[in-house]
C-alpha cells in the first residue's frame, strides 16, 4: 500500500479503493475514459463509479478470486500515473486532512 499512497485497502482486506473529485464532469469522464483504456489494455477490469457528476471512485479486486492480486496492485500504480484535473477544492482538503493525519501519527497533535 505504501507503493499507492492514495489508495484505500477495504475494512475486510478484499479490495483497494480510489476516490477523487475531479474539476468538472468533463475531468471526470475523460479520466475514466483513460482508465477504461487503461483496463482494457491490462486485460484487468476495475468497477469504475461516477456520482455528484464529477466524483470517481475506482475499485480494485479480483473479480475470480473475490480478493486482490498482485495485477490489482500493478493497474493501480498504472492509474495513478493518469494525469487527472481535481477539484482545486477538493485537493486542499485531501491536503490539509493529510497533514492533520501526520501531525497525529507523529503525536505533535494532540
């Protein structure tokens, strides 16, 4: 998970997950659209979900296992090469949520 910092491992250890919002619906789209390539071209099929018009979430597992492997993790460090326009928004609060989140794990915060 360290190689994908900004994937999620689910509660039950079944799946990643990647969640952003993009700068529009257009944004939107045309990263999905480049993650469908992407899918197609890996042979690796990831659920691909579009809500609020512009917010994407990615799911990654292994459909024939019901679990992840290793090609989960490879099409996810692929994706994360996708450039995408985020919400300006939605990136500092990724941002500043992320900094909150060291401050506590380096115990600075109380």
């Amino acid at each position: 998970m360290a190689a994908i910092p900004h994937w999620t491992l689910a509660p039950d250890g079944t799946r990643i997950s990647l969640c952003l919002v993009a700068k529009n619906w257009g944004a939107a789209m045309k990263f999905l659209n480049q993650v469908g390539e992407l899918a197609e071209a890996e042979g690796h099929h990831p659920d691909l979900h579009l809500t609020s018009y512009r917010t994407v979430q990615v799911d990654l597992f292994t459909h024939a296992i019901g679990g992840l492997s290793l090609p989960d993790f490879v099409l996810a460090a692929k994706i994360d090469a996708i450039e995408v326009e985020y919400s300006p928004k939605w990136l500092r609060e990724r941002d500043a949520a992320k900094a909150k989140e060291q401050l506590d794990t380096d115990g600075k915060n109380p």
